[in-house]
C-alpha cells in the first residue's frame, strides 16, 4: 500500500495546467466565439423588442401583433387625400427639346 506522504496534492493541479498549456489556444477560441454569439443574440433581442413604454395602450394582447403603431389625424388626413395612378389626370408636360425615358 501507498504511504499517504507518497500522495501528492499538486499533481492534479501540475496536470490541469499542462493540460491548459496545451490546449490555451483552442480554449480561447471556443471562449471568444461563445462570448461574440453571445453577444449577437443579446443586441439581436434588443433591436427586434420594441420599448414598451412607446406602445400606446390599446387593451389589446401583445401575442395579436408584434408591432403596434399609431398614426396622428394629419397623417391620416394626408394619406386619404393621396390618389391612385388610375385616378391621376394631371399630365406633366415636359420641356421641349427633351426627351422622356419614361413614356413609352
């Protein structure tokens, strides 16, 4: 039987440390990619989150639309007042001497 003098408590820690010298390099490569995966998926999910305090309040729940938006009465104003092509008769004449690359 082993004496318990003859048991070292450094050679674990002697291993575990040529162990890291061997291996530092693909240790620090596995560590730099988790953290920068880590830190896509963070900013990602708070680019794609909207601020809750900006929602207005409609009673609504949240699973219903991702995005909720809200437009004031003079936007809405405007956008009634824009008009299809179909419904635009106002026919723009262009100076002479020029050509349009549009027209067919």
């Amino acid at each position: 039987m082993k004496d318990i003098k003859d048991i070292s408590i450094t050679y674990p820690l002697k291993e575990l440390g040529k162990l890291f010298y061997r291996y530092n390099l693909v240790i620090f490569i596995v560590l730099v990619t988790g953290g920068l995966i880590y830190s896509i998926i963070i900013l990602n999910n708070i680019v794609t989150q909207p601020n809750d305090d900006s929602l207005p309040n409609t009673g609504r729940s949240s699973s219903l639309s991702p995005y909720i938006s809200s437009f004031d009465q003079s936007t809405i104003n405007r956008l009634q007042k824009l008009e299809t092509s179909a419904n635009n008769t106002n026919y723009q004449t262009l100076p002479s001497g020029r050509i349009n690359p549009f027209s067919e």
